[in-house]
C-alpha cells in the first residue's frame, strides 16, 4: 500500500521533469496526496514530514509549469491545476509550520499571480453580470483562494506577503465578479451549464474571499490598511441589490431548496461586509474619505461607479428582500433585519464621516444659485423635510418617511459639519431652504425624540447659531423660529437623560450661549419663560453634573445673559427703533428689571465664582467669570451675593478644565468686557509655567491672576486689570468683616504688582492698581 509520503516523493520526482506525457500522473499522484491530506488527526502525523521535504518547491514549480507561461491554465491543464492547489490547501491548514516552508518556497506569490490572471478578463468597466468562467475555472479560483485563506490564517509572516503584493484587493476584484448579489435570480442556464453547481462554486468564491480578505485586515498593527480608495467602486455594488426592488422569486431555482437559502444568505453576507470595510474606510483613511466626496459630483473619480450617490440611495432606499419572509424562519428574520439596519447606520457614518472632512467642504458644497449649497446639500435638506412632511401628514406606508429617523441623523449630522462657515450657515437658513423652522420642529425636538436625532439636530443648530453674532440673517431666522424656547422645551436638560446625552447637552447650552450673547430679546426668553425656564434648567445641570465642560460652558450661557442685561441698547438698534412710547420704554425695563432679578441669586454668583475658581488654564473662562461678577456687583443686592461666592469654599469633586473650552477674549479696564468666542486670543505660555495649588475659592484664583506667578498660563493684562476693577466695584456694595478679609489678603498682592512694574509698563494695569489701593487706603 502506497503511504502519503510516497506520493509526495513521487510529487517531487514529477517536479524535476515535467512533460506533457506525464501531467495525468502529477494529477492523479497529486488528487491522492491531497485526498489524504483531508484527515488531519488520525494516527499518524503526515503534514509535518511531507512539509520538511521537497514538497513545498516542488507545488510551486509544478504550478508554474502548469500554467505554460499563460496567466490561466489551459482547459487540458485546469485538474492538474485544481489538484496541486488542494495538496496546497490541505498541507498548510492549521499548520504553521509549514505556512512557513509554502511562503518560502514562494507558493503563496504563485497563487496570487493566478488569480491576478483570472482578475484581467474582468471587463472594464465591471458590469453587473457574473464574469463567465465554466465550473472547472471556478474550482480553480475557489481553491486558489482557500489556498491564501489556509496558508495566511493567524500567521502574520504570510499576511505580510500577500498585503504587499495587494492580494486582498486581486481577491476583492475576483469575488465581486464572479458573485454579483442578487444576479443568480435572473440567471438562466446556457447550453450545457449546470446552473446549480456553477452558483454553488460562485457562491463558494465569495465566501471563501471574504474570509481571507477579513483575516488579513486582522493585524496588530491597526494602521495597516489592505485597501485604499480603489476598492471602493468593488464594494458600492453589493448595495445596489438591496436598494431597488430586490427579485421576490428566482427565474431557475426552487425557493424550497437549501441552495436557495443559501445564495440568499451569500448576498446579504457580502452586504454586511461591504457596509463593514466601507465604515472603517471612512472611519480610517482620509484619502477614503476624499476620494468619496469627488466622485459624487465626478464619477470618473471611480471609474464611472457612483460611490457616494450608491450609498445614500442605499441609506435612504434599501430594503429588506421579500424572500426572506418566505425562507427564513422569523426569529432568523429578524436578526438579520436588525443587522441589515446596523449596516444602514454603518454607511450613515460614513457619509457624516465624509461630510466632516475638512478639505471636503469645498467639493461637497457648490455655491450655484439654481442649487443653493450643491446636490449633495440639497438631498440632505430634502431628507429632513420629506420626513417633516410625512409626520405632519400622517403619511405611513412603505414609501413613508415618518419613520426614518435615520435619515434626519444622516442630514442634520452631514450638514452640520458643512455648516461651520457664516456663508454656508446663511444659505441653510434662507430660501429656498429656509431650515430654521425645520429644525425647531416639535417633531424634531420634543422631550420624547430620540436622543439620536436631537443630537444630529442640535449639533446642526450649535454650529448655525456660531455664527448668529455676525450675521443678521442667521440671528433672525433662528430667534424667529424660537430656537431657545424650542430648546428648552426639548426635555434635553432634564436629569433623567444625564446618563446618556451629556454631548447633547453641551450642544444645546452652545446654541443658547450664542443666542444670548449680546441679544436681550433672547436672554428674557431665556430667563423669563414658563417655568422651569431654560436658565433654571442649564443652573440646575451645572450644579449635578460632573462634566467639566457643561459646567463651564453652562456658567457661560450665564455670563451672556448677565452682559445682554446689563448691556445698553444703541438707539440705533432696531428694538430701540420700536420702543416708540413711554409706555413700551418702561414695560421694556420692567422686563429687563424683572430678568436682573433672576439671576441676582446665590447659585448663579456661586456658579461664576466656581467658574473662575476651576479655570486656571483658561484666562477666558476666568475673564468671563469676573466680567459677570462685577456686572453683578452693580446692583446694591448684588455685591453681598458676589462676595460671598468668591468665599465660598469650591468643591474639590471635580478637577480643573483639562481641555480648552473655546478661545479667549481681549477686556477693557473700566468697563469689564469679555468678547465672543471669535475674537482675539489671550497668549498663554508653554506648560512649564508650573502647577499652581488648586484654589480653595475664587479669591485665591483672583490673587493668583493678580500675582500672575507659577500659573499653567500667562494671564493678559487685560484679565488682571479687570480683576482689579472687580474689586473696586465690590468694595462700593459691600462692607463688614467679609471686605476686610478680601483686602487683606489682596492688598499685599496689589502693592507687590505695583512696585514691580516699570516706568510706563502696563499703564492700564498700573492704574487700576493704584485706583483700587487709593480706593483702599
């Protein structure tokens, strides 16, 4: 009885002489090797001694030969072929060892070649239709690729290989070819064709690729790719199967038979990871990303395949198979109807993804007048007023848009990131498009919308109200559309959501920061409406979070409604323009009174007060903070509030801000001011400036500013001269023990700031030192 090391032996001996009298012995000896080499844990160990001798070379020589200088082997040499590669298969599985002796006998690089052979008869373009290949090439091609997948399986040195000879995209290529999802329900057999077993190998192709193409993505080092931009119009096909009609029966194959089923299951597992590789390419290459964004407008950019355009047809327009009701049992069903949702929000992802690129804005968005904003910010406008209209209209059905919540997150969320220009912001909020009032829908944001989409709404909202400061066109469609009364009916502050929607929240707080800023109208919505109104809200979270940055910027919508109340109205400003009567004029400052009333409290003094306390790496946030307190101080009642919030002990639950809340802003010494977000930054030094002890309360932060020594940051002088004014308008409202203690521990710090400082250095800062010691002595 021949054992399995003797036909190896005769393997090699075949390998030194190949002829054409002897192929039928290599494919007869290697059929019975390879047969053989199946049984992988009988009694006696095969795999390792064939893989110490000559086999490995003698595979790759017989390939070579094989092929008779062709790219693929003839058709009276394609089961010689087939055999070798299953000797090859059956060799290396599960056995590194011999992984090794293949990849340097060079078999690896030898079967990538074939089937880089195979993947040249692809037409270019690639069109829809499975690439024609009689049953014995697909065995080829199916087992060349379960060559690579056995020999490269967990074993990285062989992985390396084949990612530099970019196998995986040489297999990507074959695999969407020769199994094009949905096509075997409209194939019809030719002549001879045994339809069933050639969509049986295809499908086999596919899966077998697949599982290669996942395994070498699987590497420690995550920033190696296996694909670039190329494999993109290779992936967008799958998901055109699902976007249109999906077949509901097959023109050949019997529904009832298992290998309907299980061409069904073959074309939604080739959508599932096309979903999967096109999000991490999103996700992880920017090229990716780039290269998507140009061929939306120019789908020449993939060789005529329209990526972008595919996947948000796909987004908007896939659809479960009717096939799957009659042929999978409902539990299975609907696991995979809840995976093919999940590949939905993979590609929403994307296209965010895309949309968030910044070199992208200018090829996303077309500033033509026909089109406001460009095809692809048309369509998403579109999506969200389709789903608006719907709901409005009671419309339901299969075509409804009332439930497609998913859409509103893929616009609001893609918008928002193209809307970070003043131009772009304009153009959302005014004909045709006209998305204010869109946006500030109740059924967009009432307290039971998903806090998916309220974040895609509002973040949109936080980036159009950025710019409302400088334009008018932006203030007034988002105030006539109630933005800050819309927001604070939208339950987003209330504490049942905490847990799960503190970015939600922070968004919210920066639409109202910015709609107060400088605004009166806004801030007496703000402050005056129904109860709880929208500052009691944002005062209530700053006081339970634990989130740095809804404290500060919180505290900041405060410091906004403080400035706008204390602000006075040009007279040249249109509500000044319209207060016509004495009775409008007092009714106005009745309002504004009534407003300064609300937040002449404890809590809103103790707030900026923790605000400056907490912020020694911001001198805007410290700035900020002062400016509002001594606004506060203004008031007679106000100064008792301010002098007791800036003793009052700050608690230590929290550690000082560790990221920059926005840029700083440039004050004046008289009169506090603090600008907007957009104006002139404070300087800070380099880190090395030292770790200042964690301030007690917001005195010792104001001697700090003062003394402005081994602080994180260098303090403008513009900070420290407002900290003395500060002090100068506190000491009017205020008296008794508590002053005292203020002056004293200031006063040494003061005189100290003033001995050091130059003869004409810093002249506004040595005036309000002098003023406040004057004012002192």
């Amino acid at each position: 009885m021949t054992s399995l090391t003797d036909f190896g032996y005769r393997l090699c001996d075949l390998s030194n002489s190949p002829s054409s009298s002897n192929w039928h012995d290599v494919e007869t000896t290697a059929q019975a090797l390879a047969n053989g080499l199946r049984v992988r844990d009988g009694p006696i160990d095969n795999h390792t001694p064939l893989g110490k001798t000559a086999l490995p070379q003698a595979l790759t020589s017989l390939l070579s030969s094989a092929l008779q200088g062709s790219p693929t082997p003839a058709s009276t040499h394609v089961p010689v072929v087939f055999e070798l590669l299953r000797v090859s298969a059956n060799l290396c599985i599960d056995h590194d060892e011999n992984r090794g002796h293949l990849l340097e006998s060079g078999l690896p690089q030898a079967v990538v070649s074939l089937l880089e052979g195979y993947a040249e008869s692809i037409p270019n373009p690639p069109t829809s239709s499975p690439l024609p290949l009689t049953i014995p090439h697909l065995k080829v091609v199916r087992t060349a690729i379960g060559v690579l997948l056995n020999v490269s399986l967990n074993y990285d040195p062989v992985k390396s290989r084949l990612r530099s000879l970019d196998a995986a995209l040489t297999i990507m290529r074959l695999s969407t070819a020769i199994y094009p999802p949905a096509a075997w329900l409209s194939a019809v057999p030719t002549e001879g064709e045994d339809l069933e077993e050639s969509w049986a190998l295809r499908s086999g192709v596919s899966s077998w690729a697949w599982k290669t193409i996942v395994d070498l993505k699987e590497v420690k080092d995550e920033s190696l790719q296996i694909f670039n931009q190329d494999v993109l119009p290779l992936l967008t096909p799958a998901l055109e199967a699902f976007s249109s009609p999906y077949p509901i029966k097959s023109a050949t194959f019997e529904a009832d038979t298992e290998l309907f089923e299980d061409l069904l299951v073959t074309d939604f597992e080739v959508l599932e990871q096309s979903c999967t590789f096109l999000e991490s390419l999103s996700l992880d290459i920017e090229d990716v990303r780039l290269s998507l964004a140009r061929g939306f407008n120019f789908p020449a950019e993939h060789g005529g395949t329209p990526c972008l355009s595919t996947i948000l047809d796909f987004i908007e327009k896939g659809d479960y198979p009717v096939l799957w009701q009659t042929v999978f049992l409902e539990a299975d069903r609907r696991r995979r109807e809840k995976v093919f949702d999940n590949c939905k929000a993979a590609l929403i992802k994307s296209v965010v993804e895309v949309a968030g690129e910044e070199r992208n804005e200018d090829v996303l968005w077309d500033d033509s007048e026909s089109r406001p904003g460009g095809d692809f910010v048309c369509r998403m406008v579109d999506l969200i007023k389709k789903y608006l209209a719907d709901v409005e209209s009671g419309a339901s059905g299969k075509d409804s848009f009332a439930q497609r919540d998913d859409l509103v997150i893929c616009a609001t969320l893609s918008l928002g990131n193209l809307a970070r220009r003043e131009k772009n912001s304009s153009v959302l909020l005014s004909p045709p498009h006209s998305l204010a009032p869109c946006l500030t829908s109740p059924h967009l944001l009432a307290p039971l919308t998903d806090i998916k989409m309220k974040h895609g709404v509002i973040g949109l909202l936080k980036h159009l109200a950025q710019s409302s400061a400088h334009s008018t066109v932006i203030h007034d469609a988002l105030s006539e559309a109630q933005v800050v009364q819309r927001m604070t009916k939208s339950g987003v502050w209330d504490e049942k959501v905490d847990e799960m929607a503190d970015i939600v929240q922070l968004s919210a707080i920066g639409v109202v920061k910015h709609m107060c800023n400088a605004n009166v109208e806004n801030t007496f919505t703000l402050i005056l409406g129904d109860e709880p109104t929208g500052l009691s809200l944002i005062m209530a979270l700053v006081k339970r979070t634990r989130s740095t940055a809804i404290r500060s910027e919180g505290t900041r919508v405060l410091v906004n409604a403080i400035k706008s109340l204390w602000s006075t109205e040009p007279a040249t400003s249109p509500v000044a323009q319209g207060l016509n009567t004495a009775e409008a004029v007092t009714e106005r400052q009745e309002k504004r009174n009534a407003a300064m009333q609300k937040v002449l409290t404890h809590d809103c003094a103790f707030a900026l007060a923790s605000l400056v306390g907490r912020s020694a790496k911001y001198p805007l946030l410290v700035n900020e903070g002062v400016v509002a307190l001594s606004l506060m101080s203004t008031i007679k009642s106000g100064g008792p509030l301010a002098l007791t919030a800036i003793l009052t002990p700050i608690p230590s639950d929290a550690p000082p801000p560790s990221e920059p809340i926005s840029t700083p802003a440039s004050a004046s010494s008289e009169q506090p001011t603090s600008g907007s977000d957009l104006s002139s930054p404070v300087v800070t030094t380099p880190s090395t400036r030292g770790r200042p002890t964690i301030p007690r309360n917001a005195l010792d932060m104001l001697i700090a500013v003062l003394r402005n020594v081994d602080n994180p940051v260098n303090f403008q002088m513009e900070v420290r001269v407002n900290v003395c004014s500060f002090f100068v308008q506190l000491t009017r409202h205020t008296s008794g023990p508590e002053l005292g203690r203020i002056k004293d521990a200031v006063r040494p710090v003061v005189e100290g700031v003033a001995e050091g400082l130059q003869t004409g250095e810093a002249d506004l800062l040595s005036k309000a030192t002098q003023k406040l010691l004057d004012l002192w002595a």
